[in-house]
C-alpha cells in the first residue's frame, strides 16, 4: 500500500506536469500522463465542440486538438494561483487566458481543476470555469 506522503507527491508531480504541458502543442506527452480508463468532465455550451465528457485516456489529444484550433496560436495563457493536493487528489486554481480565431475576442476565465490521480497516471479531470464568458466570446 502507498503511503498517503508518497501518493500525495505523486499526485503533485503529475498535476505540475499536465499544467507544465497545457499550453503546449505535444498532446501525445499530455495523454501520456492519463490512464485509458478516465473520468473527465468538461462542461460548456454544445455549440463549443471541446465539451462533454470523455472516458478514455485516447479521447484526451483529440481534445486538446479541437480545443487549441478554436484559439489563436501563441496567444494563450495559463496563470495557477495555487495546487492544494490531499493523497489522490489535487485541486488547481488558476486563469485562462486565449482569444479566439473566429470572434478575435480574447477573454481571461477563472478555472477550477480537480485532478485524481492514481498508479502514476490521471483518472479523472473535471473543469470548472466561467463557461457564460467562453460561450459568449467564442460567438461574437
């Protein structure tokens, strides 16, 4: 059994690591970091074709692509306030910032992301951000 030190290290390290790779185009490295069984939720407009939930770890660059084209290369951000882990999980409280290539809005949105992670590998991503503000600015 791992100890609640080890895995909290872990789970920090991964989480660092997914955060150091977000605003990057190597998605192959991101879904390397999830396991093929996932739980992820990204909620947000239907019209937004990068919402919705995934369950496999094969579904995350996929994910990424789709998401990152809606954005103007080399113009977005991502600022973390903080990372609170507890064993398995890790909490990251940040800003997004990007601006969109159809509107040329550019928008900055708080985010909330709980992570789990276990056997060195991400389970479950669930999203929290302003998704009234993204929906808006990607249509305008």
């Amino acid at each position: 059994m791992v100890n609640a030190r080890v895995q909290s290290d872990d789970t920090r390290e991964r989480a660092e690591e997914f955060l150091h790779l977000l605003g990057g185009d190597d998605v192959d490295r991101i879904k390397d970091l999830f396991a093929e069984s996932i739980d992820w939720y990204v909620p947000g407009d239907t019209d937004l074709p990068w919402t919705g939930p995934r369950t496999r770890g094969s579904d995350v660059p996929a994910f990424f692509k789709t998401m990152n084209s809606a954005f103007r290369p080399g113009q977005s951000e991502y600022a973390v306030d903080h990372i609170i882990v507890e064993d398995d999980d890790a909490v990251v409280v940040a800003k997004a910032t990007h601006t969109f290539t159809r509107s040329g809005k550019r928008f900055t949105t708080p985010l909330i992301m709980l992570l789990r992670v276990k056997d060195s590998k991400i389970v479950r991503l669930h999203l929290y951000e302003d998704t009234y503000l993204v929906s808006r600015s990607f249509s305008i």
